[in-house]
C-alpha cells in the first residue's frame, strides 16, 4: 500500500490513523500513523470519516458515496471501503482539472442563461429608454457593482442612465465632452467595435461616479455595437474591495455589450422610423372639412388595419377661390399599400392642388393627372371620383366624374338611391385617361355619396365570408335619406365596419355632400371637424 499511486488512508473505527502511503504523507506530512485521523486531515474528510464510523452503524465490507473538498489548493475526491473490523480504507484522487472543467462548464451554462435573459427583456422592448435601463440594470446586477449606460451625444448633453446594483436605474443629462474621457469617446463613435478601456479611476469625471458609490476599485469602459453605428456606451464600475475585473470577464461583458447594442440601436431605428411616420400621416391624413357656404360636406375614413393611420384611399375639398364658382372634392383609392402607395397618394393630391385652376374641366385636370403618373417611376396606378359642388338657389349643383373609379351615388329625400351617369379609365395605367362627365342637381335634404371599393368589397356577415356589396350599400343610404351629411357618413362606417367586426379588410373611404334644408351654423364657432355647412 505505501506505493500506491493515490493517497491511501486507514483509520480504524476509534479513529486512530493505522496506516498511510507514501502519497498521502507528501499530501499531508502531519498525518502520521498513530494520530487521530480526524485531527490531521481536512475537515470534510474528518466528517465522511465520522459518518461512517458512527456507533451503531453496521460493519462489514462496504464502498461508500465519494466525498470531494480541498487540500492545499487542489480538488480531491476521496472514496471510502469500510472493512469487516469498522476500519476505513480511504484513498483520494486529484480531480483539480475535471473540477476546473466543471467549473467552467457550469459558469458557461449560467452566462448563456444570463445573455438569453437579456436577449428576452431588452428585444421584448422597442422604447429606447426602457433599453437603456434594463441594460444599467442588468449590467450592475451580474457583471459589476454599479453600470452606466451613455448614449451618442444630444445636442450639448449625453443622455446617461446609472444603476447601482440593487437600485432603479436613474436617468439624467451629462454636460460633459466624451473624448475627455479615455476610451468614451472612441465608444461612442465606434464602428467597427472597438475595444473595451480599463481606465485609472482617477481620471474618471464626477458624473461618472453614483451617489454614495464609494472609493471604485476598477473601471472599464466597452462599445455598445449598433447596426452600422455605435449605440453608445456602457461603464462598469467595482468598488475598491471587490476584485478587479479579469480578461474573460471582459470578454463576456462584450457579449452582453453586443445584445444591449443591438437592442438599443433597434428601438433608435424604430423611433426614428415612428417619426417618420408621424410626419407623415400629417401630411396625408384626410383633412378636418371647414365650411362653405351652401353645400354640406362630411368625410369619413378608416385604415385597412387598426394600428394603421394611413394608407391608400384619400379625399380632399378645396373650397373655391372665388365666391360663386364651384368647390372641388376628390376621392381616390390608390392600389397597394405601405410607403410606395403613400408617397404616390401624396402625389397625386398635391398635384390635384396644383392644377386647382383648372378644376372647371375635369377630363383636362385628369389628362393631366394620368400624364404626370404614367411617366413617373411609379407602378402603380390610382381610381378617382372629382365632385364639383355649387350653391343655386335652394339646391346644389354637382358635376361628378369618375376615372376608373365606382360610381357616386345620390340619395333623395323620399328614399330613392340613383347612381351617377358617370365613368372612365384609371389614372397612371395607360397613357391616355378618357371620362365622362354627369351633371347631378341635389333638392334640399338629398345628398352625393362618393365612397372606395373597401367599403363595398368588405367581407364579413354571418358567414364571415360575404362581401358588403353595392346593393347592401344602397340599402343603408335609403335608410338615410333625409339625414345630414355627418349622420350618413358615421352610419355607414358604423354598418360596415360592424359588418366586418374582427376580420381583415381594405381602407374605407367616405364623403358625403349634401344640400341643406336649411342654413344654420354647425356649431358655436363655425367649425365642425368632417363637415361644410352652409
């Protein structure tokens, strides 16, 4: 046994150390036969020992469960066989390097658990200050004891979030020049990535260090990577008796650098691309009617989705330059959707804008309009229904033409719905746009109704499948007769859009002109919004 090639230990029941190999005396010199076994070696091998030699226990020939601890820096796992006489034979093994593989394996498994944390929280938010904090917070909780997360620079100010660990994070704006700091400025403007900075404490600003952080041991800066820029920067900070921050420790904080990154730069964009947007639908919004003397006017409009503001129908009024000539209301459905269809709806109004003076002539304003779409870059391609509304008399006098587009329906005070002799091609199709032009006077109380296919073409019902149709439609409207402009356009968005209830459908365009029964003000101040009245 004393040349065994592991460390061999036998104690009797009583304790006593009986024998040893030469390896367990160079592991443990005190251990000398005689002595209390449970006096000379390491603590949790006295207790194993004492567990097995407990009074009552059975004795006989019997290998127990491994025990493992340290001796002298290393990691040994001791096995056990207790001998017929309650003796113990113990005899160790060095796994100081599985237990390092071990080690290692298990801290991999927690960082990938940790990064797949961070992934879920800081994807789950697209608002770029809800990123920000979780990464100060997430980054003081497991990589640091207190985190900073800086933005590019605003202005004169860098947007910086601080977090202690167990804290909230706080927001605040630093007056402070980037390159001032080692390695700030390099991260703020870094693509490629570059690398992370320990920095000297002592050089690090005051706006750097939280409030009642206390003397900071160590500091390290690192980029947060972005999508072709640099999303700012996070700073680590230790105090002065926790340990300094180790090479892999830096690496791995890089890895969660780049998922913070990542996150943040994805909720600039998406800022960036909301405001866009918003400007947008300024621009592109139906408008809010005024009035004009004569003629009632209420318009309507609901976007294909319910998280959508604009899409391809439109209308517009322009009420006219000079008293007694005619306003002009147009009606469009462009086909497709998303930003192309957009940016053409944009077009075609401000080019409808343009040729205003020419609004007596609706086949010319529509050669116009066609010539303009067909030799743009455009594909696409456009309906259109053009309303010239006057004031005689009692009643108003329309001139409606349609390009491509369904017809304009009247509704006459005793019930009775009429479609408009009017027709014509698509504008931005061919390349020459032909109508027809219908003259329509409206009595007093009936009204023009100009509406989009997304209206008649929605499908829902009972069955979930049926289209609305032309012929439901003038249903509702002789339901309507009699009613102003307002109440027929808010009853026929309510009706159809019941009609669809949940389920997918086009945008909904509507405009109503009507002649009132009366001359009345719609309101207190003059202004109704979706409605002229006279």
């Amino acid at each position: 046994m004393r040349h065994a090639p592991y460390p061999v230990f036998v104690a009797d029941g009583k304790g006593t150390l009986l024998l040893r190999s030469d390896a367990a005396g160079a592991l443990l010199p005190g251990a000398r036969p005689g002595a209390v076994f449970t006096d000379v070696v390491p603590a949790w091998l006295s207790a194993a020992h004492d567990a097995l030699t407990e009074p009552g226990r059975r004795a006989g020939r019997a290998v127990n469960t491994p025990v493992s601890g340290a001796i002298s820096e290393r990691s040994f796992e001791a096995h056990s066989s207790v001998q017929d006489d309650n003796s113990v034979v113990w005899w160790l093994i060095d796994d100081t390097d599985h237990q390092l593989v071990r080690d290692a394996l298990q801290m991999e498994r927690e960082r990938t658990e940790f990064l797949a944390k961070t992934s879920n929280l800081l994807l789950s938010s697209l608002n770029l200050e809800r990123c920000m904090d979780v990464t100060a917070q997430l980054a003081a909780e497991y990589l640091a004891d207190a985190a900073l997360v800086i933005a590019p620079v605003r202005g004169q100010r860098l947007p910086v979030v601080s977090c202690l660990r167990g804290d909230s994070p706080v927001r605040s704006q630093e007056s402070a020049v980037p390159d001032d700091v080692p390695g700030l400025g390099e991260a703020l403007r870094g693509f490629p990535p570059v690398p992370s900075r320990w920095i000297d404490p002592g050089v690090a600003p005051d706006w750097m260090m939280p409030a009642d952080f206390g003397p900071v041991g160590s500091i390290v800066i690192t980029p947060l990577p972005g999508h072709g820029v640099a999303a700012g920067a996070l700073v680590l900070l230790r105090r002065s008796d926790t340990a300094a921050f180790t090479e892999g420790e830096e690496v791995f904080a890089r890895l969660f650098a780049t998922r913070a990154g990542a996150a943040m730069s994805a909720a600039r964009l998406y800022a960036e691309q909301a405001s866009i947007t918003e400007v947008l639908m300024r621009e592109l919004l139906p408008p809010s009617l005024h009035q004009i003397s004569g003629v009632d006017f209420s318009g309507g409009y609901r976007p294909s989705e319910d998280h959508e503001r604009i899409g391809g129908d439109f209308y517009d009024v322009h009420p006219a330059a000079v008293e007694g000539e005619a306003s002009l209301v147009a009606l469009g459905d462009v086909c497709g959707k998303g930003l192309e269809a957009a940016v053409l709806t944009g077009k075609i109004r401000n080019t409808l804008h343009a040729l205003l003076p020419m609004a007596d002539d609706h086949q010319r304003m529509i050669s116009l309009l066609n010539t303009a779409l067909v030799n743009s870059h455009h594909t696409r391609f456009a309906t259109l229904v053009l309303a010239s509304a006057i004031r005689e008399g009692s009643g108003v006098n329309l001139r409606l033409t349609s390009a491509g587009h369904p017809r304009p329906l009247i509704v006459r005070t005793c019930g009775a719905v009429e479609e408009a002799a009017t027709s014509g091609t698509l504008v931005g199709a061919i390349p020459e746009a032909r109508a027809r032009t219908a003259a329509v006077t409206l009595a007093p109380g009936d009204s023009c109704v100009l509406y989009t296919d997304g209206i008649t073409e929605a499908k829902g019902g009972p069955l979930g499948g049926t289209e609305f149709g032309e012929e439901r439609l003038q249903r509702v409207l002789a339901e309507c007769a009699g009613m102003p402009s307002e109440g027929i356009v808010e009853h026929v968005q309510m009706l159809a859009s019941q009609w669809v209830g949940k389920g997918r459908h086009d945008d909904m365009a509507v405009v109503v002109i009507s002649a009132p029964r009366t001359r009345h003000l719609s309101a207190v101040n003059g202004r109704t919004r979706g409605r002229y009245t006279s």
